[in-house]
C-alpha cells in the first residue's frame, strides 16, 4: 500500500445533524478519499475526481465540508487536544488543499 498523502486522526465525521464518529479517521492516499471510524471501518470513500471538499467562511476553523459522491459529511479536524508527543490534528484548510492538490486542481 502506498503512503497517504494526508492522514488526519480523532476527526469528528457527521451527515446533516447526525454524528457517525467522533473519532475517526480521514485519509486521502491512491487517488481516493476515505472516511473510516476511529476501528479503521469504513464509513465512505469515493475517487478524488468526485470529491468537492470546501471551508466555509460561516464555520468555525476546525470544520470542513466534504462531499463525496453527492452525499455531504461534516468533519470538525481538531475539536481535541493531541495525546503528548503527538502534532495536533491538521487544520480544515489543511485538508481542503490537500484533496484539491491530489486530484490535481491546484491549490
């Protein structure tokens, strides 16, 4: 397996007002995006090239949106504190250039 290209852990992934983890996993890495929760099952992944992800200017720095094949999750990158010795988790305009630059529409 190739190394991913982004990797974010304890990522809270939700759809509409529903929770589906609060500690999951975000991982771009082979030309796909996938959502998994926090036991590595996956929640959903879809090729980047049906990925939109954005940061809306109305919410708050740690969340993005990201849509996959039509259907749109929350994900709140670094609502906790990382365990010691541990970087924190990547910032939402993080990820959103990270998928922009791995599908190869700048960023």
């Amino acid at each position: 397996m190739a190394e991913a290209e982004f990797t974010a852990t304890g990522v809270r992934i939700g759809k509409r007002l529903r929770s589906l983890t609060r500690a999951g996993q975000v991982r771009i890495s082979e030309g796909r995006l996938e959502l998994l929760t926090s036991y590595g099952s996956e929640i959903d992944s879809a090729p980047l090239g049906a990925v939109r992800a954005s940061k809306p200017w109305y919410t708050p720095d740690d969340r993005a949106l990201a849509d996959l094949d039509g259907k749109r999750y929350v994900l709140t990158l670094g609502d906790h504190d990382p365990a010691p010795g541990e970087p924190g988790p990547p910032a939402a305009r993080r990820f959103v250039e990270a998928v922009r630059r791995a599908a190869g529409r700048g960023g």
